[in-house]
C-alpha cells in the first residue's frame, strides 16, 4: 500500500509539485468503497475501481483550484486539503461515522472462485494492485506524458514556451496519482475491516512524501526502495538488544 500511494506522490513530483494531501485521497476512496459496500450492497470490485474513479474526480476539481499555485504555496494548500478532508470525516458522523469510524467493513466478494478473508489473501491481491501500478508508471514513464511532466520540473518556462500547456499537465499527474490512492484506500479499507479519520491523516501523508523523497523520485523504483527502507528500519532496529524505541523517532 505504501508503494501504491508514494508513486503517486512521485508522479506529481515529477511535475515540480509536492502534495502533502495524498492521504486524503486515500480516504476518499476508503470511505467510498466502504459506503457503496455496506449501504448500497454494490459489488465490492466495481466499487474499488469506483473508489479510484471517485479520488480522481475529486482531484480534478481540487487540482484545477490549487494546480495555478506553484511549489511550496501548492504544498500548503494541499496541507489544509487533508485536515479539511479530515475534518468533514470527523463531524458528518451520520454518514462517515464520525471520530469512531465504520466497522465491520467485509471483504471483497469472491471471485473465480477465490475466497478472500486471510491475510495470505490479501497479501497476494497487494501484489497484483502493486504489479499493474508499476506496469502504468513504466508506460507513463517511457511515454510523451511522461517526458512531458519531467520538462515541467526541469523548465516549466521553457516547456510551456514549446507549446506544452502547464496546468492541464499537472492536473494530468495529479488525477493519475489520486485514482490510484483511492483504489489503495479501497483495499485497505476491506484489509482492515475498519476506518477512521485517524487513518488518513497529515502525518501519514508527510510519510509518503519522505518515503518517496528518500527513495528518489527520479525513477519508478525510487517508491519501492524508500518504503522497504523506511518501513523496515524499526523492525532491523528491534533486533537490536536493549534497543529503546523512544530513539526511533530521532532516527526518522
């Protein structure tokens, strides 16, 4: 799930932004998948790719509010965007449940005959998720949008001179980035058969944005090396005898 969302997050990055709201996207199709679920009784995979569908016209709308602004002005504004997700989360308890979140959330319908329930399940449906991702960003990568968005971060002046329109541009990123945190919201929600505000917040985006930084946004493995390092240094670090956790913050 942490690779999924810091690719997105690479993706804007890639066109010279930084977003600090990734997680909000996150909730936004966790929450969707979990109502279309649970009170429509819709089909639990439709409603992940919906979930995605749902993350990205969100951020169309957003992304042509906030995209005008650059650099850190637009790392701000995606600031307030997460707690101003947060927020409604919290206080519309009739229909997100408030500070208590949704339980019981089911897992995914079977399909082909495949149960899902097991940790070993969903693990292996991760995969998947993870293995068609990195399949888009390589496409994307490889592709005339992708030298694109790595002209707006290089020269932005330059590429828009070129006949390269800037804002559409950018948008472009930031809706791919976000349908792919919605279905990442989807799944977890279904993993964990529970959600909250407290899943979503602007500290786990600030996570994703260090995994990707310390990764490097410059390639599409950049992601997977910064999560796999940045998530298993606590538990190289437990293996350590008498280690003290209170340290690890000052090792983050």
């Amino acid at each position: 799930i942490a690779v999924v969302m810091t690719s997105g997050f690479r993706l804007v990055a890639l066109t010279g932004q930084l977003s600090i709201a990734q997680a909000a996207f996150m909730g936004v199709g966790a929450y969707c998948s979990t109502l279309l679920v649970m009170k429509l009784g819709w089909n639990t995979w439709i409603c992940f790719f919906l979930a995605g569908f749902a993350a990205a016209l969100m951020a169309l709308i957003v992304g042509f509010i906030t995209l005008r602004i650059k650099e850190i002005y637009f790392a701000i504004a995606t600031l307030a965007l997460n707690e101003l997700f947060r927020l409604v989360w919290v206080e519309w308890d009739a229909l997100f449940g408030g500070p208590a979140g949704i339980v019981n959330i089911p897992s995914p319908d079977p399909i082909w005959g495949v149960r899902f329930g097991s940790v070993v399940s969903f693990y292996y449906l991760a995969v998947l998720l993870l293995f068609f991702i990195t399949i888009v960003m390589l496409r994307i990568e490889r592709s005339r949008i992708g030298l694109i968005f790595s002209s707006i971060r290089e020269f932005d002046t330059l590429a828009a001179s070129l006949g390269v329109h800037l804002m559409w541009e950018k948008v472009k990123a930031f809706i791919i980035a976000c349908f792919f945190a919605g279905m990442a919201g989807a799944f977890f929600a279904h993993l964990q058969h529970y959600i909250s505000p407290v899943d979503f917040t602007l500290m786990d985006s600030v996570m994703f944005l260090l995994y990707g930084v310390i990764g490097g946004v410059g390639s599409v493995w950049g992601p997977a090396v910064g999560c796999t390092v940045m998530i298993f240094i606590p538990v190289v670090l437990r293996l350590i005898p008498n280690y003290d956790p209170v340290v690890e913050p000052i090792i983050f």
